[in-house]
C-alpha cells in the first residue's frame, strides 16, 4: 500500500510507493517520457511519466496537463543525484484533479503592479514562500519569546474609541450611528493588561490611513507589543534589545536555507549582538548634520534620515529621547529636561528604518490630563486610561515591533509589499 506524503518527507521513503498531492508547476516531454516538475507546499519534486511504466491513459493525461494543474500521483521515490531534492519519483499512476485554464503568471519575468494584482497567485512562487515562511518563523519568534519570559497574551479590541498615534491617520468607521477607529496600536489595552497582570503583550493587527507611498509604510500591519509594570526606559531598551537577538538568531538557525534562497547577506544578520548602541535623539542630529543633512532640532526623523544614521552602526541602534512635541500624547516626560520624552526607537542596520518604538509612559494623573489637552484630544474616550493613573498608576513602558518591517530587514527586502501575504496600502485594496 503506498502512503500518502509531503514532497519534504520524500527523503524517509527511499524506494517505497507513496502517493503525493499537489500542483504541476512545469512540465518538459521528449518521446517517451514526460518530465513533471510537481510542487505540493512543502517543496517541488520531478514526477518522470515514462510510456513502458504507465497505461496509455495516463501517459496521455500527463500530455494533457496545464501550469497548476492539481494532481494526485502514484509513484516510486527514487535516488537522483542531479536533483536538487536528490530524489524523484518514478510515475505509476496519475489522478488528473483539475486541469487549470491558462495560468497568468508564467516563467517570463512579470512587473510589479501585475503581480500585486495576482497575489492570490502569486503566493504559489518559490521566492513569495521563502519569505512567508520567514515571517512565519518571526512571528513563532516573536511568541515565544514572550510565553516563555511569562508573559500574558491580551488581545486587544480592533474598534476603538480614541486614537493613539495621532488624529491623522486614523480610519473612522461607523459603528451603530458612534463614531469608531480600527486600532492603531494596542497599546493603552496593553497599560490596563500591565496593571492587572505585571507583564503582558498582544499581537494582532493595526491600522494606519497613511497617506504617504513610501517603501516602509502599509495602511494595515501587524505589531507585537509588550507592556511591563514598574519598567524604566532604561529596562525597556533592554528588554527589545534581547527580544531582537533572540528573534533574530532564532530565524538564522530555524529559516538560514530560506534566507539563503533570497539571496539575503547573513553576515550582517550574524552581528546582531548585544550590547546595542544607543544615542539620544540630540546625539542623532548631529550626527545627522555632520553627515550634511539640514535636520533642525525638534523634528522627527524621516526614513532618508534613519538611513543615514544606521548607516553609523554595524547593528541596530536605540535612539532614545525625541522631543515630546514630535512623539505621541502618553509619553513620560524626562525629569532632566521637561522637553524630551522618555521614549525610543530602534533603528534596524543596512536601511530598513525604525522597527520598533515605544518608551516609558505618563503615569501622572495630572501630567496625563495636561498631555491629553495639549494634544487637542477628547478626554472623554479617555476616562477608562485615566483611570490607570488613578488606582494604583506605577512606572511602566513598553514598545512596539513591526512585523513587516522586521520581514524585510530580516529578508533583505527593499519594499515591505511581500512581506505581508495580502498588503493594504495607498492605492492597494485588491486582492
Ligand atoms: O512607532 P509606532 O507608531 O509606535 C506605536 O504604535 C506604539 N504605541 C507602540 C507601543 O509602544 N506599544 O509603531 C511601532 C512600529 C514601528 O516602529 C514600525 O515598525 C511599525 O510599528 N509601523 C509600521 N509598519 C508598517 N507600516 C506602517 N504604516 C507602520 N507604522 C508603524
Ligand atoms: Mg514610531
């Protein structure tokens, strides 16, 4: 009886029958043979139809058979030293499930905007699984890093009352005649789950109406973000700077072939170690006018300056204490100089930009109240994170990774698009 396996199995099943299900993803024939390049997920294997081996039926189904074609396949694995599997499959039997209309993604080389729109497709290709499955791997990361440290997962809501990034870039939606916004962060959920349980995190998606096409910015990502009670800034950067080792050596001994397959420079990736450098946002800009950019103190950075700085290091850099007037309402104010926030960024190496923000929050009614205010915000979707600061409020921080961003520095991709099965951007709903 043949057993049914994955193509990745094929290895445990030297001269055996086994069944395989999958897609044709190439076919060559020459006279009496077909030679059928056969892909189930798992990895791709050659399929060889030979006439003296299979009924005429069978022969002439493999004649028959389109680009991602679906199939099942009867056969015999056997050693071959010029593939790159190092096996094949000898055909006796082929099932025909599907025969596939004629499939737009061919192995000519296709624009961007062609792929975009055949995404759903398009995920079927060697170089879109190298990637998902790296990301896959990071968000496994990302998981346990946080499980096995004790952490709580606490989901937070999608639809929320007030923003937390900022007025400009929220999506509004309606929600029983009340205004609602898809979460831009997590965030003040994950304050409440830090005073209710020490140490917490949520992972899940956000939303961002940015109206900018940049490389780095999607409207919908995704974000893992911890939240720790009685944690100084100080701690906080400690904190993301073990998480992005650990990530990051997690993925170079779990996913180094899919790496490898992207083509992707691992020695970079190999230099992220401990201790990360870390320049204060003042520092930055003069680093950043040395360099001859014309950054004037107060304003945020923008990619092109991240660049630059990172340019500076040879692994990620911790920025820390922006002026409070460029970051978010929730921010500590640093008690040495009221107008810096006890915040930071981490800057990824080689131009991939900010991974991760977060910092040390007000824990201050009064100080919130005012921040609150200064922001032009609504106090009243407010009350419930005020009242933080009003039963037992402690020091407290956390931060945020972005997931895309970390696929494509990891990846060494120049465009967040791929590193998302489905992307949301400017002038992307589809598919
Ligand atoms: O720096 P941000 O805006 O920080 C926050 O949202 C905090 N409330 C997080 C926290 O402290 N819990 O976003 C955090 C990270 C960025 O560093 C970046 O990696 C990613 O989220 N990010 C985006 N990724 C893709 N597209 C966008 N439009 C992004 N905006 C932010
Ligand atoms: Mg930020």
């Amino acid at each position: 009886m043949a057993v049914r396996i994955s193509i990745a199995e094929v290895g445990e099943h030297r001269g055996e029958e086994v069944l395989l299900e999958g897609w044709l993803y190439n076919k060559r024939s020459s006279g009496k043979l077909h030679f059928l390049q056969v892909r189930d997920g798992t990895g791709a294997i050659q399929c060889v139809v030979f006439q003296g081996e299979v009924s005429r039926e069978v022969f002439h189904r493999s004649d028959a058979l389109t680009q991602e074609s679906s199939l099942r396949i009867r056969g015999v694995v056997r050693e071959d030293k010029r593939s790159s599997t190092g096996y094949e499959i000898g055909v006796l039997d082929l099932e025909v499930v599907q025969i596939a209309d004629a499939y737009p993604i061919t192995p000519k080389t296709h624009g961007t905007a062609f792929l975009m729109d055949h995404r759903h497709l398009w995920l079927r290709s060697s170089r879109q699984h190298a990637i998902l499955r790296v990301r896959s791997e990071i968000v496994k990361a990302c998981r346990d890093y946080f499980d096995e440290r004790n952490f709580v997962l606490v989901d937070a809501p999608v639809f929320t009352p007030a923003s937390c990034e900022g007025t400009s870039t929220l999506f509004e939606t309606d929600y029983f005649d009340e205004k609602a916004y898809l979460t831009q962060s997590g965030q003040l959920y994950m304050e409440a789950g830090a005073m209710a349980f020490g140490k917490v995190y949520c992972f899940g998606p956000t939303f961002r109406a940015e109206k900018s096409k940049t490389r780095r910015h999607l409207t919908e990502f995704w974000m893992v973000e911890p939240e720790v009670a009685y944690l100084d800034l100080a701690g906080d950067m400690d904190l993301a700077e073990d998480f992005v080792v650990t990530v990051v050596r997690w993925v170079l001994e779990k996913r180094r072939a899919e790496l490898e397959y992207l083509k992707r420079d691992l020695g970079p990736l190999e230099r992220v170690a401990k201790p990360f450098p870390r320049i204060s946002y003042t520092e930055a800009v003069e680093i950043l006018q040395k360099e001859g950019v014309d950054h004037p103190w107060g304003d945020d950075f923008g990619g092109e300056d991240e660049t630059v700085l990172a340019e500076h290091f040879d692994r990620p850099v911790l920025v820390h204490r922006y002026p409070a007037a460029c970051k978010a309402f929730y921010m500590k104010s640093d008690p040495e100089d009221e107008r810096l926030a006890l915040c930071m960024d981490m800057l990824a190496p080689e131009g991939y930009g900010e991974i991760i923000g977060g910092g040390q929050r007000e824990d201050s009614l009064e100080e919130l109240e005012r921040k609150i205010a200064e922001h032009r915000l609504d106090e009243a979707p407010f009350q419930w994170y005020l009242d933080l600061r009003r039963y037992g409020s402690v020091p407290h921080a956390g931060f945020g990774l972005g997931i895309e961003r970390t696929v494509a520095w990891i990846c060494g991709l120049p465009h967040v698009r791929e590193t998302i099965p489905f992307p949301r951007m400017l002038q992307r709903l589809y598919p």
